[in-house]
C-alpha cells in the first residue's frame, strides 16, 4: 500500500473469533505493531480512543499518525488481542 510520507494514514481492519465477525472491540483490547524502513524490530503503537474506531460487523478503522508515516519505503503492521483470533486489512 502506497502512503504520503508524514501524513495520517487509516487501515481498515476486519476481525474474527472462530470466522465470525469479532464485534464491540475495544481499543484497549488491541496490540499494534508496526515497522517501517530500517527498523530491527517491531514498534508497539499504544492505542489512543481515537485511534480505533469501530464501523460495525467486525469492521475497524486503524489510524497512524504522520510520525509513524515518516520514513519513505515499506509500512507494515500486525493486530493481536483478546476478542479475536484473526485478522484481514484494507482487501476484503
């Protein structure tokens, strides 16, 4: 996925428990790694309110801040939490 550097950025994140819809998670339940160029290892984005947004039937809206956009290259990220087990982004 293409981004402009230093802009804020949404995913839309779609989550399941067992292949069913996870509904009502909250931001606080999620775990957000992120790696850009150059990185080693893997970042740990904490979650804000309004980072995390919840757009119904298991759909999520996932937003990064400019300065997590701010190296040119690569921009990957994993979801991990309670409330469900798997997860699709953006093409779904």
């Amino acid at each position: 996925m293409a981004y402009i550097q230093n802009s804020t950025v949404y995913r839309t994140v779609y989550l399941t428990l067992a292949d069913v819809a996870a509904v009502s998670i909250a931001y606080n339940a999620v775990t957000v790694q992120y790696k850009r160029p150059g990185q080693i290892s893997w970042a740990t984005k904490v979650l804000a309110p309004t980072d995390w947004t919840n757009l119904g039937n298991g759909i999520y809206s996932l937003k990064f801040s400019p300065s997590e956009i701010d190296t040119v290259g690569y921009f990957a990220f994993t979801l991990a939490g309670t409330g469900f087990d798997n997860f699709a982004y953006d093409e779904f």
